[in-house]
C-alpha cells in the first residue's frame, strides 16, 4: 500500500475512528503498562498517543460539522 493510500484513507470518517481507537487502546495498554512499572518512558508515551486520540476525535467532528469538506490539520 502507497503512503497516500493510507492517507487518503486516514482522512475518512472511518479512517479516523479506527485510527482513534486504535490509538486509544494503546494508550490504555500504555498506561497500565506505566502503572505498574512507574518508568516515566511509558507515562510519556501514554500521554503521546492520548493527545494522537484527541487529535482524531476532534478531526472526526470537525468531519460531522462540515459533512463532506476536507479539514485541513
């Protein structure tokens, strides 16, 4: 798969939800990972892909409110 492939496809709605869940089931491995261990690594690397899960959620949205047009990000 060509790299604009998988961009094109990040940039749908459906791309965005997967890639959010995604996402967000790393970070909360991540964080229990944290948890247990206490190395401040994986609290960086929690934080990291929460803020990645953010992003898409709020692109996903932006995607509702303006329907078909492209948000730019």
């Amino acid at each position: 798969m060509k790299v604009q492939t998988i961009k094109h496809w990040h940039n749908t709605k459906i791309g965005l939800t997967a890639f959010a869940v995604v996402e967000l089931a790393i970070a909360y491995g991540l964080a229990s990972l944290s948890i247990n261990s206490g190395n401040l690594w994986w609290y960086l690397l929690t934080i990291i892909f929460l803020f990645g899960t953010t992003q898409n959620i709020v692109r996903l949205i932006g995607k509702f409110i303006n329907g078909n047009k492209s948000t730019k990000a």
